[in-house]
C-alpha cells in the first residue's frame, strides 16, 4: 500500500483564466494537462491506495459500514 497526496488545484485555461478544479487529484495527474497548476492551501487529503488486489481486500474487510461486498473467506 502507498500513500498519494490530492488537492483541488489552481490552473490557467486557453484563454487565460485561472480556474479551480471541481476534484482532488495527485500532482502527476494534474501536471499532465496543466504543467503550471498550483495546489490550494488548505485541500490537501492524503489517500492510502492499495498496490494489489490483496491489500484491497484486507482494506475493505475492516470497513463495518452495512452493506459492504466482502471478500468470500
């Protein structure tokens, strides 16, 4: 499991507006489309993101909200 950082984030469009995105995502994302994006103060939310399937499932069988797929033992 890895841990990726998302913030809502500042950007300049084609006709030289800034804009704010309506959605979290990782720089790499971002800075794919929008090299001269900034992230905004204060959005940060830190996502642990499972690397296998295995790690999915053991993540999810701790979750004890009603009505959660659970992996069959």
């Amino acid at each position: 499991m890895h841990t990726e950082h998302h913030y809502s984030w500042r950007y300049q469009d084609h006709l030289g507006k800034w804009r704010t995105t309506s959605y979290l995502c990782s720089e790499e994302r971002i800075k794919k489309e929008h090299p001269d994006a900034t992230p905004v103060e204060g959005t940060l939310r830190v996502i642990e993101v499972a690397d296998t399937l295995d790690e999915y499932w053991k993540r999810t069988s701790q979750n004890t909200m009603p009505g959660v797929v659970r992996k069959p033992e």
